[in-house]
C-alpha cells in the first residue's frame, strides 16, 4: 500500500494523524481541513469585523469652563496613535448665563458629580449652585476596575435665583463642596450616597448652610469641623483685624460658629489644611494653628504660630510671603508658588512636624514669569510630580508661558527634601482673566490642560511629560477636569 507523507509538515501545519493511508483518505482529508479552514477563516472574519465596529476606545471625560461665554462645556477624549477629542458640547439643561451680570467662580467634582457655583456680579442677578452628574462611572472587579460611559452629563439639582447667597470661594475637601458666601458664611453638599432616583428637591435640601468668616477664605477637616477666615473692625480705631471662626459641620446646617481666633494676619487670602493642622495666609505672612482632637469652644486651644522661613522665623511684611500662588494639598505637604522670574519658587510645607518650615525649589524661571496653579499628581511608578504653570504677561500671538515638571521625592524616602526641576516645556497664552490648569485622569497616564488665550485645551503625558495633542474649542477656557480613565473592551 502507498504511504504518502503528509505535505502540511513541510509548512509546520498540525493535522489530525501523522500519516493517510491511501489517496483516498488523503484527498477527503484535505475537503474536511478546507471546510475547518473555511469556518475559521468565518470566524476570524466575523471577528475583524466586529473588531472594526467598535466605537473607539474612551480615555477620560473632560470638563472645561468658558469664561467668555460662563459656560460649562463637556467632551471624550478617544484612544489612537494620539488621542483624539469629539465635538465639544454644552451640558444639556444649563442655564444660560449672562456674563455682564454674571460668573462661574469655580467647579469641582467628588463622587461622579460635579458642583458648579454661580455668582452675581449685581445684587439683581441670580446667583447659586448647578449640580451635574458627571455620566462616568467606575464598576469594580475583584483587583482591579472598568470606567464606562452610559449616560451623557446631566443636571441633577440646581439653585441658581435671587434668594441664593451669592458665592465667593468653591472648593472640595473631605470629597464634599464647600463654597463661602460673599459677606459671610458658607454651604457644604456632601454627593455621597446620592440615589440615582433621589429628585432635585432632595438634594437642594442637602445644600447645608452654616456660619462663619466672611467669604475670604475657607478650610475643613474630614465631615467634622470648618475654619472660615475674616476679618472684622476694632471699635477703637478701626484698624481691621483677621479672624478664624471655627464651625462644627452638620447635616442640617449650622449658623453659630463655636469658637473665633484672633489673628494679625488680615486680610486673611487663603487656607489650608492636612495632618490636623491650619495654615493661613494674610497680610504678607504665613501662620499655623494645630486642631485639638477635641474640637474645643476656647479659643485658647488653638495657639497660633507663625511658619518658619527656610529655617528663619518669617518677620511681619516679609517680602517674599506678601504674594503666594494657590495653595494645593497633597497628603502631608502644602505646596504654593511665589516670587517673579529669577526668584521664583516652588515652595512647600511638611505639616507633620513639630515646627513647621517653608522649603523652597528655584524654579529657573525666565524674566516676568511668575508661579500660576499647581497640580499636586502621583505618576503610574507611583512618583510624586508637581505641574507649575510659570505666566508671563500676555503677548498678542506669542506665549511665553511654561509648565515646569518637578520631581518631588526622588530617591523615594517619602521626604521632599530632594525635590528638583525636572524639565519644562512652553506651553499656549493664559489671559488676563483666566489662567491655565489641568488635570490628571483617572489613570494617572494623561492630564488635559488648558490655554485660555488661545481657545485650546491640550493633551499632555505624565510619562512622557510633553504634550501629545491639542483641539481648538473657542473662547476662553480654563477651569478643566478630567473625570474617569479608559474604558476596556473585556
């Protein structure tokens, strides 16, 4: 009997048997591999295709204030080569603003939600808050995550009339918003736990309203405690002198705060806080205040001090406390810009030391250049990186502004004591009313950021850290946020 060898071997194919025993066998063997050849070739085929159906890959959900326009707009960014950003559009069922009479200060997101606060530039214009549900959502499974997408962004509740307090400051602590109210007081809305069938009557009355400060500047600690900053007349010659009103935070409000410090820092600018401790700027100096574990009605029990500069204690009108960039908070550590060209820095504070000190990284920063908002980010390596847009004044089409890189620990100790710049790269214009900012995604790989006086919103990589793309959206964008991370197809 002929034996013929199987000629498939000679392509390092796999057959069923090593060997045919007749030609018969041979040539019916070969009709069955072309019909299995067929269906998988089917198969592959129905798989390449359905491959190609699938919409692009989301990367994050962006949000962006126009501040020509106050206006909130939305848009995804899309998987590719370079990622791609789709239509910009506006949020459906957001009132429209009449930028003469009115302003966006500010918008935060916690929660999958995101606060908008709304002032009045007139007494005679409506004023308050808008709270949009974000429409991204992240499902857990077992170690790891998906984020999908289902739903577009939409409004959830919203207070904007005549009868709101006219808000001053926005801001998000504790995963909660807080906004103060200009001439006193502030509101807390706490998204946690929100039902998706809650109605918007229910959450307006989450809006809590409490006591305290001026609108100056704000602080709070876990759901437990806020301290507002002010500032009020002495009686006897009406020089004005700073103050920290401290309010207990309640579900239902709270218009009687429990204790007021004293402080000789007015104007009080701003506030922060982390590792139980305040830090107040006003009046050209930096001062601290630790919070008892008790919070406690005497105000004696909040011994306020002042910061140690690099080491020396800051003396009142010290020149280089008088003008600090926005403070940002990132686990032990208060970080802010100062200074102008030559002598800007990027300067931070480890809140859980004794005594605490101002350190500070040159920022080589060109002339006329000065530290803008800072992000405060932790890379996929798990490295700490500060993002510090360096302004300039603004020069009809050309920029000279710049994002510097700082590497924060670099041998890794968890002290910053090491921090250095690490590169910088130009960015677009900031305008004269608005600033650059940016933020991170929720994957810690891409952060989006925004040119307002050029109308563009760019794309940068946190590992590459150079900007990978950029779309034209008008106006004047600036406040921008990034909310969710990459959608997988499993």
């Amino acid at each position: 009997m002929e034996v013929v060898r199987n000629p498939l071997r000679r392509f390092g194919c796999l057959a069923v048997g090593t060997r045919f025993g007749t030609l018969a066998n041979w040539r019916a063997a070969r009709a069955t591999m072309f019909l299995v050849a067929l269906g998988l070739a089917g198969v592959f085929a129905s798989a390449g295709l359905a491959q190609a159906n699938q919409p692009p890959q989301i990367l994050t959900r962006v949000f962006f204030l126009d501040r020509q326009t106050q206006s909130v707009k939305w848009a995804e960014l899309l998987a590719g080569e370079r990622p791609q950003m789709t239509a910009v559009k506006p949020i459906a069922g957001f009132p429209t603003l009449d930028p003469a009479q009115q302003e966006i200060i500010g918008l935060e997101v916690s929660g999958g939600m995101m606060l908008v606060a709304v002032a009045a530039r007139n007494p005679a214009a409506a004023r308050g808050w808008v709270l949009v549900e974000c429409g991204a959502y992240e499902e857990a499974h077992g170690d790891h995550s998906h984020w999908i997408y289902p739903i577009a962004p939409r409004i959830r509740a919203m207070a904007v009339d005549t009868a709101q307090p006219n808000p001053a400051r926005l801001l998000q602590q504790s995963n909660a918003f807080l906004w103060t109210h200009q001439g006193g007081g502030f509101t807390r809305l706490d998204p946690a736990g929100i039902a998706g069938n809650a109605t918007a009557d229910s959450l307006r009355r989450r809006a809590a309203v409490h006591g305290g400060g001026d609108g100056a500047a704000l602080a709070a600690i876990a759901n437990v405690v806020a301290f507002a900053g002010g500032d009020h007349a002495e009686s006897s010659e009406g020089a004005r002198t700073a103050r920290v009103d401290v309010t207990l935070l309640k579900a239902a409000g709270n218009d009687k705060p429990l204790a007021s410090l004293k402080l000789g820092l007015a104007p009080i600018e701003q506030m922060a806080t982390t590792y139980n401790r305040v830090f107040v700027h006003g009046g050209g100096k930096l001062a601290w205040f630790a919070v008892p574990s008790r919070i406690a009605s005497d105000a004696a029990q909040y011994p306020v001090q002042p910061v140690m500069l690099d080491g020396n204690r800051a003396e009142p009108g010290s020149a280089s406390m008088e003008s600090l960039g926005p403070m940002s908070v990132y686990g032990r550590y208060v970080a802010f810009g100062d200074g102008v060209g030559a002598e800007a820095g990027f300067r931070f504070i480890d809140a859980s030391v004794s005594a605490p000190i101002v350190r500070r990284v040159s920022l080589n920063a060109p002339d006329a250049l000065r530290p803008g908002r800072i992000e405060l980010v932790r890379n996929r390596r798990g490295q700490p990186l500060a993002l510090v847009f360096l302004e300039g004044p603004s020069a009809a089409g050309k920029s000279t502004d710049r994002l510097a890189i700082l590497e924060l620990d670099p041998n890794r100790d968890g002290d910053w004591a090491d921090a250095k710049v690490a590169t910088s790269i130009a960015v677009g214009n900031h305008a004269e009313s608005a600033n650059h900012v940016l933020s991170v995604d929720a994957d810690q790989r891409r952060a989006v950021y925004s040119n307002p006086g050029d109308g563009t919103v760019m794309i940068f990589s946190v590992d590459d850290r150079q900007t990978i793309n950029g779309f034209k959206v008008g106006g004047q964008p600036t406040e921008v946020r990034a909310v969710g991370g990459r959608v997988s197809n499993h």
